[in-house]
C-alpha cells in the first residue's frame, strides 16, 4: 500500500518542540512501509521535562478550573476538525483498520469533553461533623488536592484515546503530565502535544516523550514524579510495582475477556454477530477482546455455528479500505507468536471450526476454536489476537465459575434476560465490570474502568483518574463562622 510520508514529528519538552539527535522511523504493520518519523528524547531532555513539570506543579494546582476546562475544550474541538486525519494517523501507525480508527477518533473526542466538564465540577463535599456530642458545632470541607506531576505510560492499541485517558484527567485535576507512548505508535501522542501548545495552559503542564522501553526506567523511579499510570502488559505492570512501592500506581492491565451465553437468551444472532465482532475488532489486540465464549449445553451447537459464520464474513486485507474489518496485528513478532499458540492448542487435541490457517505477516486470518484442553494458552493467557476459544457449560452457574477461573478479571459480557442471572452474575463474576446482553468489549469513556487479580489496580474513565491523581484534605471548621 502507499503512504504519504509524514514531516518528522517533534517531540514535546515542557510544552514546546524539540528534536532528539537520534531519529527513527513509525513503520505500517500492514507492509512494514514508512509513514512517519519523529526522535528518541535524550536524557537531558528527559531531565528538563521532568524538572519542568516540577516546577509548575504548584501553579498547575491553583489554575481556575475555567482555564482548564477551555484548554480541554480546545483540544476536543480540533480533534473534531481533524477527525479524519488523526483517523488516517491512527491506522498508519497502528494498522487498525479505518472504520475503528474513526471510532477512536470520536471516542477521544468525547474524552476530552468529559474531562473539560468534570474540571469545572470538581468539587468537595461538606459534611456535618454533629452527629456525635464531641463535634457538635463543626463541619468538614473535604476537597481534593493534586498529588503532583503524573507519568503517563500508554499503550499501541489505542495510540489516541489511551493517550486523552491520561492527559485528560491530569489536565483536568490540575496536575502536570509526561507522556510516555507505545514506541511503536508515538504519532498520536504528539498530535496531542502539538494541540496542547495552542491552549493558554503553562507550556511546562505537558510533556510527551517517545523513549525506548529499556530506558523507561529513568522516568518511572524519578521521586518528581508522584503518580504513575500506566496501561499495558502484566509483566510491566508488576516490574512497575516492584519498582515504586512508595509511589502511587495505577496499572490498566491484561484481560482475558469472556461471554457468557444462556440457554434460553432470544437474540442468539445479535450475541453471535458481537461475539464475532469483538473477538476480532482491532485483530484482537485489546484487553477487552472477547476471548473465551461459554454457551449453555442447550444452546452450544447453534451457537457455535452461528458464531463461526459471523467470524468467516470479516475480511482481512489493508485497513485503509474501509470494507476491512480485521487488520494486522501490530508486528510479525506479534503474529508468530499468537499463531504458535493456536498451533500449540491444535496439537492438544483443539478442533479448527474456522479459520487457523498460515499468517501473511502480520495478518492472521481470525480463527475459532473448540475442545480446547483446560491448560492451553490460548484458554489460560491473553491472546491479545483474533482468536476465539468456545465452551459448552452445564449451566449458568457453571459458565459464572468457568470465567472466573482465570488470573484475570477485567469485564465479562452475560447475554440473559433473566433478572435473577442478571444479579447473580454482577455479585459472583470476579471481574471489574459486567455487560449485560453484550459483549464485555464495551466501554463508555466517563464509566470507572479496570479490573481486579491480574488485571490492574485502580480506575481509569476521567473522574475516577481524577480522584487517582489527587489526594483528600479535610477542613474542619466552626459552624458559626
């Protein structure tokens, strides 16, 4: 495919850009071709990012809410102007194909709006402190205050909107930010830097910093830098833990995404269409793919075929043309690594219903399996690729147990209309969030967002980040003032 070649993107030092001395180039995972450059930060342009964020923290903290809600607002209306290019960046850099690009594009959009509404209604509460004799004549006032700068650590998957859930919040609780980006996808990131530059904020509040992961460590141990948020693998994340346990931590990590699927829920087409969809959108590279699908006994059979003919009607090819639907993963590496693992099932015992055939390099047709055994990885790990593993289950509760049988606990998605399973489900699933009558791929932008076991700590969704990022401080007060 052809690529116009982008100018050399800068990067973003406290507010303004610089070039590193060491350039690289942003490859298409479709075809490996060049679209766009930009450099690696030095150690002393690290250093003055870091130092600068410091610097302004107090000034960050005192800005009038309306200073920051309009620079949010800013950001989210030229995103809106420029939502096909950034669209077209998000797949040149990602190999996501153009109709999520697009949808990412609007979901970033809809960040940055919650993120300028909730600075202006970041408020405290009173609360009355006279329920006991002792504190009669008192009130509290109990506000939230920045805990400092934030390092934001983000993925490839979502190169644009991951990137708006740590800038948004930080901006929008007054904390500086340093950006760190997925190496494989800094474009996006930078974009934002640029738009960022246009607002009236102090230049120092925003950082964003393409740095090798083997150098990331310099960032995350620096004590200037309170607050790490960080989405992406679960080995990171625990070396990250390991690293700073004094610090303030908040990881989004891996998930291994299950539907559950009654015996008597109606919509059997509609469950099978978004089971399809979602275990494949992105080629599966997002932690709320869905990946392993338990079906009642009664309904195991058609449904089963009912998903492997959706799954069988999503083209693959280049994720520029809008009719595709599963595009690349995000390098060969990627690829070969998910295909040895359904190799491996297959040679366990696994049944092909479709798909399972040679990648073309970083495209791997999307594959459904069955009669998977219990220690397989794609059934014990995080494909994190366009697989799909199915199960039949004696019963609801049995499928309730089968998910929870995992180190992970994200989301799950429960397709019943039964109210009774409805409850029983969202008090028994081990998980972050439960989706009722979809997929567990489903995320609104203002919802508290995360997962529990392996899965992460804390929540992300803007004001949930927002309350990660700062810390109470109670005022006691005489009620006669």
């Amino acid at each position: 495919m052809s690529q116009r070649l982008r100018p050399v993107s800068p990067i973003w030092v406290a507010g303004r850009p610089q070039h590193g001395e060491e350039e690289f180039f942003v490859t298409h995972p479709f075809d490996d071709s060049p679209v766009g450059a930009t450099s690696w930060a030095t150690s002393g342009q690290v250093e003055a990012a870091v130092a600068a964020a410091a610097g302004v923290a107090r000034e960050a903290a005192a800005l009038p809410a309306h200073v920051r809600a309009e620079a949010l607002e800013h950001v989210r209306r030229r995103l809106d102007e420029e939502a096909e290019t950034c669209a077209e960046l998000v797949t040149a850099e990602s190999g996501k194909p153009i109709s999520w690009a697009r949808a990412e594009v609007r979901r970033a959009v809809s960040t940055f709006r919650w993120a300028a509404e909730e600075a202006r209604r970041f408020s405290g509460t009173l609360q009355r402190l006279d329920t006991d004799a002792a504190a009669e004549g008192r009130v509290a006032l109990v506000r939230r205050f920045p805990r400092g700068p934030v390092l934001g650590i983000s993925p490839f998957n979502f190169p644009l909107n991951l990137v708006a859930h740590k800038i948004g919040p930080a901006i929008a609780a007054g904390c500086p930010i340093v950006v760190k980006p997925a190496p494989a996808t800094p474009l996006s990131a930078l974009h934002l830097g640029a738009l960022f530059s246009e607002t009236d904020l102090p230049p120092a509040m925003l950082s964003v910093l393409p740095v090798p992961n083997d150098r990331a460590a310099q960032l995350v141990e620096d004590p200037r830098l309170p607050v790490v948020s960080f989405t992406g693998s679960g080995p990171v994340g625990a070396q990250i833990m390991r690293q700073v346990p004094d610090k303030h931590v908040t990881l989004e990590l891996g998930g291994n995404g299950a539907a559950l699927v009654a015996a008597d829920y109606p919509r059997r087409d509609w469950a099978a269409e978004r089971i399809a969809t979602f275990g494949n959108y992105q080629a599966g590279q997002s932690c709320i793919a869905v990946q392993r699908v338990f079906i009642e006994a009664g309904a195991f059979a058609d449904m089963a075929e009912r998903i492997t003919d959706h799954v069988r009607s999503l083209p693959t090819g280049d994720p520029s043309d809008p009719a595709c639907k599963v595009g690349p993963m995000i390098s060969v590496e990627a690829a070969e690594r998910v295909e040895s693992w359904v190799a491996d099932a297959v040679d366990g015992g696994a049944k092909v219903l479709c798909g399972g055939s040679p990648r073309s390099g970083a495209t791997l047709e999307p594959t459904v399996l069955a009669e998977v055994r219990q220690d397989a990885l794609v059934l014990r790990e995080e494909v994190f690729g366009p697989v799909l593993v199915l199960q039949s289950v004696d019963s609801f509760e049995a499928g309730l147990a089968a998910i929870n049988d995992s180190r992970y606990g994200l989301q799950a998605g429960v397709f019943t209309e039964r109210l009774p399973q409805v409850m029983q489900a969202h008090r028994d699933l081990e998980v972050g969030g439960v989706v009722i009558g979809d997929v567990p791929s489903f995320r609104a932008d203002q919802m508290p967002y995360g997962g529990v076991k392996a899965s992460g700590v804390g929540r992300e969704g803007v004001a949930s980040a927002m309350d990660d990022y700062t810390t109470e401080r109670v005022l006691i007060l005489p009620d006669t003032l």
